[in-house]
C-alpha cells in the first residue's frame, strides 16, 4: 500500500508493506495535516507513517473517525476521563512516532473508533481531531454564561475554538491578521476583537499572541494556551501580575460524564456543514501529499486545513 512518510528526499507517498496486528481494519477516506505534521516534516522527523487527523471506512461499510490516544485503560487519569494524561507505559498518540493514518489502510485498536452520525462525511470527518483539541479548550477555560471570549489566532484550531464556544451559546469574537483567515472568520459569524474578555484563547502559541491575548483579557481573566512551547512558554510578567490572570493549559481531549469530547464534536460538524466548508480549504490525493504538505506550509498559499485523501 501507498503511505505518506518523511524521507532524505522530504515528504513522499511511498510504498509500504500492509499494517498488521490486531485491531480494525479501515480503508482511510481523510486525513488532515496538523502544524505538528509540518514542524515535523521541516526538523526531518522519520521512522513512521505521519497522520493524526483521520477517519475511514471498515470492511462492512460503517464510517468511523479515529480518536488517535493511545492509552492504558487503567490509570487514574484514565479512569477520571483523561486519557491524555495517561501514566502508563505505551501510552502515545496513532502518527506522532508511531504508525498514523496518512496511509491507504490502517489497523487501529477497537475502542479509538467513533462511528459518524449519518450526517457528517468521511471525508470531512478527519476535522473531528482538531475540533476536540479546540473543544477541550473551551471545556478547560470553565466559560460562564455571559462571559466573552476572545480566539487569538485564525487558523484550524482558532477557529474551531471559536465555533466549539459559539456552538456551546457563548460571545465569541476572533482576533486574526490575516487576510484569508479574517475572511473565514466573518463567513462563520465572528467578529474582530473589541473591549475586554473574561477568556481569551490562544491559538497561536507564540510570545506576541500572549502578549495580544494579555492585552485582551480583563482584570482577573483566564487565558487558555494551545500553543508548543519546546522550551520555556513567554509569559508576559507585569501584565499578567497587575491583571491577576490566570494560565490554563489544554492539551488533546478526553471524556466527561461518561461522553467523548470526539463525539461531541462530531455531532457539532454534523449540525453545522459550513464550518468544514470554510475550514478545509484544499484536498489532495495521496501521492500529492509532497504538494499538500508545501501548501499547508506556506501561509500564502491561504490554507487553513489541507486534507489528504488517500
Ligand atoms: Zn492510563
């Protein structure tokens, strides 16, 4: 089978042996390229099949999306609904150093399956990853009825910040600056930024979206980091004193109330076809995927979501 892989030569679709081992065998209908594929692809991270927004089709017909964590089962943090925190030995992520779904079958353990509701496509269902990331965020940020929030950053993850916020009945505006991404935020009914929020949101992850999302917030405000930081995050200091702000980290999703946040996420895609609509901004077959990783790349390309479709 073809599979999207980093080699001496860059992002390529070679040919690969079929995956084995137990779990359920999926024919991939979508995957999409996340900023972590691209960091990795541009630092020459190899070895495995890259991927972790995606979703397939089983051998009997059913659709499903791949929740990617890896996880015990186990753990407290397991037990408690937060398999992003597992503690225990293997506990990873499918396509981020180990095999993912950029590939034209995998095998993946049952319980990562979400069958998709009739409503949302298994070739948009690959959005389902990054809309939990942003999901979780706006679940971690604990918002209150008639409190604001504020999206700093307008790619994927910014603005399904957003539309998980809006979704769940709350004021949300997007704070962007670029063109193509400004105009996506309009199309989905948010507004630039004015006044003070109770949370801002950083999508972004860099030192001047901390400072622009330290600048937003209100006296005592929350801010909710998305972003990587390889090494120390930049935090700007007397600002953050004088406002008494709080930092809240917010990585991958889980489960609350016996609910998967993938789930919930799903059904929001479903609801609301406009927000893949505007998000997915270019598809690719997978032998392009060296094409499709340049566009997703370079900002003036004006992509927001590059999917692949193997
Ligand atoms: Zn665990």
């Amino acid at each position: 089978m073809r599979a999207v892989m980093n080699t001496n030569n860059g992002i390529r679709a070679i040919d690969t042996d079929e995956p084995d081992g137990t779990g359920v065998r999926l024919s991939v209908a979508s995957a999409g390229i996340c900023g972590t594929d691209v960091n990795f692809a541009a630092t020459g991270v190899t070895g495995f099949i890259y991927g972790h927004e995606f979703a397939g089709v089983a051998d009997d017909g059913q659709a499903y999306f791949v929740e990617p964590t890896i996880y015990g089962g186990k753990c407290e943090e397991c037990r408690n609904g937060n398999p992003q925190r597992c503690t225990e030995p293997g506990h990873g992520n499918l396509g981020i150093y180990s095999n993912g779904g950029m590939a034209e079958t995998v095998v993946v353990p049952e319980y990562t399956l979400l069958a998709l509701p009739a409503q949302l496509d298994v070739k948009t269902a690959c959005l389902v990853e990054p809309g939990a990331v942003a999901w979780h965020a706006v679940r971690r940020a604990q918002v209150q009825p008639g409190e604001r929030v504020l999206v700093v950053g307008g790619g994927s993850i910014g603005l399904l910040a957003a539309a998980a916020a809006q979704h769940r009945g709350f004021d949300v505006d997007v704070d962007t600056r670029h063109g193509h991404q400004l105009a996506a935020a309009e199309r989905l009914g948010f507004d630039q930024p004015s006044g003070a929020y109770d949370v801002v949101i950083d999508s972004a992850g860099s030192e001047s979206s901390l400072v622009r999302s330290a600048d937003a917030a209100r006296p005592g405000g929350r801010i909710v980091s998305l972003g990587v930081y390889q090494n120390m995050m930049p935090i700007p200091g007397t600002l953050s004193l004088i406002k008494e702000l709080s930092y809240v980290s917010s990585i991958a999703y889980g489960q609350h109330d016996g609910v998967r946040e993938v789930e919930e996420v799903a059904f929001m895609l479903a609801e609301k076809p406009e927000i893949a609509q505007t998000i997915i901004t270019h598809r690719y077959r997978l032998k392009d995927a060296q094409e499709a990783f340049r566009v997703a790349a370079d900002r003036r390309s004006g992509a927001i979501k590059v999917v692949i479709e193997p």
